[in-house]
C-alpha cells in the first residue's frame, strides 16, 4: 500500500509513505460523502502504530470498489500466513 504527495513549490510538503500488507494492522475508511472539498481516503495502520492516508478521487462507486478491492487484498496476504 503506498501513497505519496509531491509538492514542487515546497518539497518540505513532500511526502511518500508504504508498507506491505504484512506490516498492516488495520484499514478505515472515510467516504467523506457529505463533504464538497475534501476527498475520500483509507487511513492504513501500521502494527508499529504508525498512520498514513491513501486519498482516492472519482465517482463514489469507482472508490468504493477500489477500497473494498484493497482490504480484501489486504485480508487475503493475512490468511496466506
């Protein structure tokens, strides 16, 4: 699972987080459905309890099957164990 931001006018912004799913805790999702400025994002916790968000942008059906589509790739690396 990975996200990043890339910011050219001031790289301090910049940001690149990753884990593998093994390294996953847990998975929450934020639909933000009654919001107009802000986009929908999972917020992956890291088993050292470290936190990061991955944003998504489109039609609320494209998200939520590219959510549903990552968790359960995520519980699927869990049971390969």
């Amino acid at each position: 699972m990975a996200s990043y931001w890339l910011d050219k006018d001031k790289p301090k912004k910049t940001s690149i987080h990753f884990t593998y799913y093994k390294d996953i805790m847990a998975i929450d999702t934020n639909y933000m459905r009654n919001s107009f400025t802000y986009s929908p994002y999972m917020e992956v916790t890291k088993i050292d309890s470290t936190k990061f968000k991955v944003f998504a942008g489109g039609k609320h059906r494209d998200v939520k099957l590219f959510f549903e589509e990552a968790i359960a790739k995520w519980q699927d690396s869990r049971t390969l164990k």
